[in-house]
C-alpha cells in the first residue's frame, strides 16, 4: 500500500497461527493484507456485511506481524479500549474460576466473548438472549437503584439545605453518572448506547415534573435515536428494544391504579410476548413459548438478586484490591447457577420455537390480544391470556405441510461460500441440490443461509434432497436440515457413508436411475458406474425445461475423468443436440482437474456458474478453466461476486438475477468488479 494512504478507521483482522500468543500492548505496528468488507449474500438469513457496516468495520484481513511500538499516539478511542481490555483482565483474574465465569464477564462488563455454543443454544431456546446483552433491562435496573438509593440519601440532608428542584437534579445527575459509568464498563456498544440514551431522555422528563404523555419521552428518546444513528433500524435490537417498551406503554402507561408486582410481571410477559410476535415474524425468527415460562422467574432474578450481587460483589473486590473477590466470586456463581439451572431445566422441556407465520396475520392478533390486556373489562384479560395460548398452541403444533407454490419454474444457487448448495421450485414441489459446508462452532450453511432462506419462502417440506457426495462443502448441512424440515426423500453418489454418518436413521438411496417429471421440469441424473466414493461419486443433475428449451446442469465435483466417460457413455443422449439455451455448473467449482477442453466444447453453454468462495485459497475458478469456457462463448458468473443467483425460467427462455445489484450501497461497494472474484 502505497505510504500516506488513509486507512479506514476501523478494521476485523484475523490473527492467524498466534499460537496462544498475546498482544504485547495496544500500541502495536502490524503487518496486514487487508480486504474490501465481503460475506455471503442471499436475499434472507445473515448477511455479514450488513453486520461489519453497522459495527463500523470498512475493512477486513490478516496479520501477518505483531510488534510493540509504546512511541505511537493513542487517542480518547485506543485509551478507552485499552483501558476496558485491562479491566476485562482484572475481572478473569478474580472471577475466572467460578463456573459460571462467562455469564459474570458478560453481565458485568459486556464481554460475551467467553460464552460457548451451549450457553447460545440455551439462551436461544428459552428466549433469554437479552438477559445477557446489556441494553434497557440492566441500564434502568442501574437507573432505578441509584435513583432510589439518591433518594434516600437526600433525606439525610438537613431541611432547608436544597430546594426540592436541587435535590431532583442532584439524583439526576447521579443516575446520569452511574449510567454512563455502567455503558463504559459493558463496553459502549450499540444497545448500550440506545439504552442510555432512552435513560438520559427518561430520566430528564421525570426532571422536568411536568404532567405529560408516556409516549412523549418515547417519541423523544427514538427520534434522537435515529438522530445519533440514521442506520439503527438495521439492527433487530432496534426494533426489539423499541418494540418492547412501546408495548409496555401501550399496556401499563395512564393507568389509574398500578397492578401488583406479580400481577405487573404476568401482564408485562404475555404483553411483550405477544407484540414482539409480528417484529420476530418480519426478520424470518420463531417465538420460543419457552421464553414466557423462562423470563417469568430469570427477569426478576436477575433485576433483584444477580445484578446487585454482581455489583456489589465487584464493588468489594475493588474496593479489598483484590482481597475479597473469592468470597464475590462465591456468591456470583451461586446467583448465576441458579438462574442456569432454571433456563436448563426449562430448555428440557424441549418445547419448540414456532415460526412467526404471516407479519399481518401476527401483528392483527398481537394487537388485539395487547388491547384487551390493557383494558380494564371483566373477563378480558382471561380472554387475552387465553388467545396467547391458543394461538400458541396452534403455531407449535400446526405445520401446514404444503409449501408456497410459484408461478415459473425457479433455480436458486445460494451463496454459501466454498461450496454448493441449489434450490430448485416447480408449483409446491422442493428438491434441494447440496446442502452447503459446516465448520462446527464457526459456519453452518443450514442454519445461516438455508433454513432462513427455505423459511422465508414458505417451504416447510423437502420433497428430494439430492446430495452430489460426501464432501463437507456439499453435504455438511444435512443433519440441521433433518430436524428443521419434513424431507421425503434422500439420494447421494455416497449413500452409504451418508447413511452411515446419520446411524442408518434416515435412509439414503442411490442417485436415481430412472428421470422424475416434476410440472414442466425434467430431472435426470447420472453417475458413473465405477464411482462409488469421493469427487468423482458426485450424482449429476440435469434440470430441462421444455417450454423455454432450457437445461441447467447440476455437476457436483467430477473430475475431467468423469466428464469423459460422461461423454463417452453410449447409453447417455444428453449431448444428441443443443438447446436453445444451456446453463452448467461448473464442475468443482471452477478447479483446473475438471472442465476439460472437451467437455467444454462438448456442451458449449451459454452461462457457466462458479460456486467458489471469495479469495478462497483454492483459487477457484482456474484461470485455465475461465478461459476455456470464454473461448466456448459462455458468459460467467460466481457467487462470490453475484450473490445469490437467481434463475427463472418464463416460455420466453431463462432469465437470472444477481442478488447483489439489488443489494443496499454498503453492500454493493464501488470497487467490488468481477476480476477480483476470479471472473473474466
């Protein structure tokens, strides 16, 4: 890089082969490679570029190197993050030990860096992820305890010293502080900074003593919000977050007389339980009904007895230097471990997370049910509690097992990295080509891209799950997809290892011999005879369609051996004659052990696809192999560039969609052209 050019603020660089090596101090100079912010991109699931934008992160790499350099400047932001990373130090230090240490680091100090797979699956099943995010919930515990604790205080000052206004605007002022000072130890994130801003406006109404709306401090605190950070709605926490209080308000706010506290706490769930449906149903989640049952003893455990044990505790510690935070420690993992058993023995029960179904159908039923919540009728809020149920009831145990149809056939290759997996619709029929790659505790296609992406189409059943073979990159989502859909059938070039990986509870047949008709749809598949393992196993699919005399050919990971007895293979009449037009996958994603230059002359497509990961350090497609389908006249395209790769195919011939000129400008960035995906 050329020496005065400006570096983004904010970089994710990855430390590879550190070795257990740590930072030598936050004044560092580092060797990097850096790269434009890129992720996969499908039009439903997570799109890690939406996330580095709004996390602030304009560039991403590798180090390379690492040494001290103590000399170099450090500003309010380095200070600040050294600063929290030495407290992050002091807290594993005294509290490291307890059992429950991860769930003390997060509640604490905000970092949810030491919490495991298993902590995330619970939280998630029992609808408790908030509890461990420092937003709204623990800043206004902060709020209201200081604030009463400020009270109190002031009633030991001597009549006549402070005015009543005084005395409001000394309390202000501590709650402000504690506040803050509470943001900064949990790090300063984007919830923590929308839940301090939502004290800071609350709190000055409550200042001001004048007789006004609930909702005007709403109203307030969401436009500056917005004002501070145009780009929050992209976050769900957003839309929870605001969701939520509004909800609150909507059900509790100009009330003439306040409910019990248990009475509050009852009504406060299944209000929020039912509003949040609609917003959980717009961003494709379910509704864990575990979570009703979950947070009606984890909410005021932990506004009354963790939170103040873990203040206090730390405060001992600090206070002792040190000295107490054994017996803190002692008391922490108590409070926590009875909060973990209690969400534990509730994911037991093994209660399942229906889908939001329709956002209208959701958001009309959320709101009647809000309403009659919050009216005072006889009978109204049995009635309300009573339509949860039901409507509960019936998300969880009623799966319309008829998919959404389409109106034209449609080939969908999915962006999935390194790997392959195709989506292909006919009316309400659903086979599924690949299932993408997983890397335990680091990336699962499934659940990242498939299942949002299924779901959002209202596909509930998998009528043929056609894996190539057995590679990870082709067939590592299978067993997720087995416990999220209803899939009829299976069929593999390696069915029996596949098998074999699922203990012989699924069966898994051979690829198919004999060609399905599905409507207008031909599906015909190969695989050589004397293949039965690895790359060369790979079951090939060819899809035509006879009214726009179109074939896309499914290829899996072949070698140029394979494609030549493919082409030799006398009983094979796929090559009798040229389509109008002809779309391939390119064998192994583009290798240069595949796409030979008879192949390709063979079957001259009209559009090779490449399925390769991004700068992926197979070099995918090979520039031996681009060249050979260039010369055969064949227009390119890859996922690593595309996106997610739409196919249609209308009577007039098929028409594709690359998902990522439709995508928004962060993603989408200037610069991002062809060539640097590999593409000619």
């Amino acid at each position: 890089m050329p020496e005065g050019t400006r570096l983004p603020e904010t970089l994710r660089l990855a430390w590879y082969g550190r070795d257990g090596k740590d930072l030598p101090d936050h004044r560092l100079r580092l060797e990097v490679v850096l790269k434009r912010p890129h992720g996969n991109l499908n039009q439903s699931g997570f799109r890690y570029e939406d996330w580095l934008f709004r996390n602030g992160f304009r560039a991403t790499g590798s180090v390379k190197s690492v040494a001290p350099e103590p000399g170099l400047a450090c500003g309010w932001h380095c200070e600040y993050r050294a600063w929290h990373q030495s407290v992050a130090a002091v807290v594993e230090d005294w509290f490291g030990e307890a059992e429950q240490f991860p769930l003390i680091a997060s509640l604490l100090i905000g970092n949810r860096g030491h919490l495991e797979n298993a902590h995330w699956e619970t939280l998630k099943a029992t609808g408790t992820i908030h509890l461990v995010a420092i937003s709204g919930l623990h800043l206004g515990l902060v709020a209201v305890a200081v604030g009463l604790l400020g009270r109190r205080l002031l009633l030991l000052v001597p009549s006549g010293w402070v005015s009543v206004h005084q005395g409001r605007v000394a309390v202000f002022a501590l709650v402000m502080l504690c506040s803050l000072a509470y943001a900064l130890l949990a790090g300063f994130t984007v919830p923590t900074r929308r839940a301090l801003i939502m004290v800071v406006v609350g709190g000055g109404y409550l200042l001001m003593a004048r007789e006004a709306s609930a909702w005007q401090p709403f109203v307030a605190a969401l436009f500056l919000v917005l004002l501070l950070d145009p780009f929050a709605p992209l976050d769900q926490g957003f839309w929870l977050s605001f969701g939520a209080v509004a909800v609150l308000l909507l059900v509790f706010a100009g009330r003439v007389s306040a409910p019990g506290w248990l009475k509050g706490l009852v009504l406060a769930q299944f209000a929020v339980f039912a509003g949040l449906w609609p917003v959980l149903s717009h961003f494709g989640l379910g509704q864990p009904v575990a979570g009703l049952l979950a947070n009606l003893l984890a909410i005021p455990w932990v506004s009354l007895v963790v939170m103040p044990v873990l203040f206090v505790g730390a405060l001992l510690s600090v206070l002792s230097g040190g000295g107490l935070s054994g017996f803190a420690m002692v008391l922490m993992d108590g409070a926590l471990a009875l909060l973990w058993g209690w969400l534990e023995w509730v994911q037991v029960l093994d209660w399942p997370v229906p889908g939001g179904g329709k956002v209208a159908q959701s958001g009309l039923l959320a709101l009647v049910v809000v309403v009659m919540i919050r009216l005072p009728m006889p009978g109204f809020r049995p009635a309300a509690f009573a339509a949860i149920a039901l409507w509960s009831l019936a998300a969880l145990y009623h799966r319309d097992p008829v998919n959404s149809s389409v109106a034209v056939p449609e080939i969908r290759i999915l962006d999935v990295g390194q790997g392959l997996s195709v989506l292909i619709r006919v009316d309400d029929k659903v086979l599924l080509y690949d299932t993408g790659p997983e890397v335990k505790g680091v990336f699962s296609a499934a659940d990242s891209v498939l299942i949002p992406e299924l779901s959002a189409r209202g596909i509930r059943r998998i009528d043929h799950l056609v894996l190539s073979h057995a590679d990870n990159d082709h067939s590592g989502g299978l067993p997720v997809l087995l416990d999220t859909f209803d899939v009829v059938r299976i069929s593999s070039g390696e069915a029996g290892e596949l098998s074999g990986s699922l203990d012989g509870l699924r069966l898994v047949r051979d690829c198919p011999a004999v060609a399905e008709h599905w409507g207008g749809l031909e599906l015909a598949f190969w695989q050589a005879p004397d293949a039965r393992a690895g790359n060369d196993a790979s079951c090939v699919l060819r899809v035509s369609h006879g009214l726009s005399d179109t074939e896309i050919w499914l290829t899996g990971d072949i070698s140029d051996g394979v494609e030549a007895r493919m082409l030799a293979d006398p009983e094979l009449d796929w090559f009798n004659r040229q389509p109008a037009h002809r779309l391939v996958l390119a064998p192994h994603h583009g290798s240069k052990t595949s796409s030979s230059e008879s192949w390709v002359e063979t079957l001259r497509p009209d559009q090779v696809i490449y399925t390769a990961g991004y700068r992926h350090r197979f070099g995918h497609p090979h520039p031996e192999v681009t060249a050979r389908y260039r010369q055969a006249g064949a227009r390119a395209l890859n996922t690593a560039c595309s996106g997610q790769i739409a196919i249609t195919l209308p009577a007039t011939g098929p028409e594709i969609e690359e998902i990522r000129h439709s995508a928004p400008f962060w993603v989408a960035a200037p610069g991002l052209a062809r060539d640097q995906c590999n593409i000619p």
